[in-house]
C-alpha cells in the first residue's frame, strides 16, 4: 500500500504541490488528471522520490521513499513523460542495464524483454539507439523500462500521449494483465476517455491540490464533461474571490 499524507512542493516561492494526501491500494488504477501545470509531474517525481517533498511524505508499505531504500525502488516502476536522458542507449541496453541494476539474473531479463519487445512490436528497433525513435517508440521503451521488475506500484506520467492507437492497445492489454496479477497504477493523462475507460478511480489536480477524489463507476455522465464542470466552477470561484479583494470605487475620493 502507498500512502501520500500530507506533500508539498515548491520551486522557489511557487508551491507547485499543496498539501496533497491520497492512498493507493493493491489494485487500484488511479487517473490523474488536471490542467497543464496543475502538479501532476511534480506530485509523480515527488511520489518516486526524484524530487524531495518541502514537507509531508510517501510510505511505501511503511517505508519512506526518500531515501531510496533498495527494496522500496524495487516496488515501484516510473515512466517519466519523456525519456531524454538514456538516449545513447538502445531499448535492449536501457533495460539490460536496468535488470542488472534490480539484480534480475540475465536469462529472466532476457525472456522478459523478448516478451515485452514483441507485445510492443518494437522487437526490430529494439537495438536502435533511443535517440533515433519516433516518440511514440521511446514512449514504449519508457513503458517497458517501467515494468521490467514486475514492481508493485507503476506511476505512469502520460504514458499514452503520441501513442499510436494499436500500440496504445498493446500497452493497455498488459496493464490489464499487471492489474489482475495483482499490481496497482497511477497515471496522468489528458485523455479523458481513456481514464474513463480504463482507470478505476479519478484524482483531479488543479493548481497544486486534489479537487476530487472519487470512483469512475460513481460517475453518471462523462469525465470530459465533470473535469469541465469542476474546473470552470474554481475558475468562477477564484475570478470571485479576486474580485472582492478589488478595492472599491469611489468617486467622490477620485481626484486628488
Ligand atoms: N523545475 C521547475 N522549476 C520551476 N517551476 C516548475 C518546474 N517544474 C514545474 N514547474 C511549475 O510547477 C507547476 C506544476 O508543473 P507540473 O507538475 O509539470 O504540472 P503538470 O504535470 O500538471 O502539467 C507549473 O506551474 C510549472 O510551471
Ligand atoms: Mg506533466
């Protein structure tokens, strides 16, 4: 079980991540939507451990994550929205160097990979340097780089996103097959109808806090269309707010 209680984040002044808590159980697959620039990459780095919370934490099965224990990085799988850093590598040396690092013994790494490059179809790009795939292909790379040691928890950052349909169906066929061996996912998307679709429960961000929380099958219309409703209500919200604290005009005190 992964417990977020309490996090923050700010870079510089700005709090990018406010106060936020949440559980994530076996079996939940969580979609986290929100505006552009509402948080959810800097609550994901900060879930993993790559960014340090100002303050709050992230418990997995007790364990805090920033401290990079062994055991704790063995239980959670991160697919970074964009995989820039590993470009010198090809898919196969990428997740080579990735099983070794987890202490996967080669012949494993090696079925699993062959397994998850054939899934993927991208078993003839697979010795490709990163750098000359198209993005939907490094997207791939990334997904498969995150669940190459079968973690408990996947934290997915817009996995889908200039994924081509068939191969969004590939990916989606073997999150199904992780969910049902009993693994759990949290995913930022901007799809809507594919969180509607696929994820179990919602979380959705706006300027650094959680507006909702609640299950998909509670839901009687479409996403598309409670995202639209709660984000405009807070933009009416703050647009009222801003306005009260406005000064009032006063004509008679006008000219000095
Ligand atoms: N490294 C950074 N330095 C300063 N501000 C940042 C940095 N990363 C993100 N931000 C700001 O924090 C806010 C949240 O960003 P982010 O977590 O990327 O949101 P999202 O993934 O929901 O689009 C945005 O306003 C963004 O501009
Ligand atoms: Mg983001």
């Amino acid at each position: 079980m992964i417990e977020v209680k309490n996090l923050s984040h700010s870079y510089g002044k700005f709090m990018a991540l406010n106060n936020v808590s949440f559980t994530i159980n076996k079996g939940d697959f969580i979609g986290l939507i929100g505006p552009n620039g509402a948080g959810k990459t800097t609550l994901m780095n900060t879930m993993v451990g790559i960014l340090a919370a100002d303050s709050g934490e992230v418990l997995v099965d007790g364990t805090g994550v920033e401290g990079f224990h062994a055991d704790v990085r063995r239980k959670i799988g991160y697919m970074p929205s964009e995989l820039s850093t590993y470009e010198m590598f090809s898919p196969t040396e990428l997740l080579s160097f990735l099983a070794a690092m987890y202490g996967i013994d080669a012949t494993t790494a090696s079925n699993r990979m062959s397994e998850l490059f054939e899934k993927l179809e991208m078993t003839e790009w697979r010795k490709k340097s990163i750098k000359k795939l198209s993005t939907g292909m490094k997207k791939k790379t990334a997904f498969a780089a995150a669940i190459l040691h079968q973690p408990e928890l996947l934290v997915l950052d817009e996995p889908f996103e200039s994924v081509d349909p068939i191969s969004q169906h590939k990916m989606k066929e073997i999150l199904n097959k992780y969910l049902e061996n009993g693994g759990s996912v949290i995913m930022s998307s901007h799809v809507l109808d594919t969180v509607q679709n696929i994820c179990n429960t919602f979380i959705l961000m706006n300027k650094g806090e959680i507006i909702k929380q609640s299950s998909l099958n509670a839901l009687d219309g479409s996403l598309e269309d409670e995202f639209f409703n709660l984000v405009n209500e807070l933009n009416i919200a703050h647009e009222e707010t801003l306005e009260d604290d406005m000064p009032e005009e006063d004509d008679d005190e006008a000219q000095d």
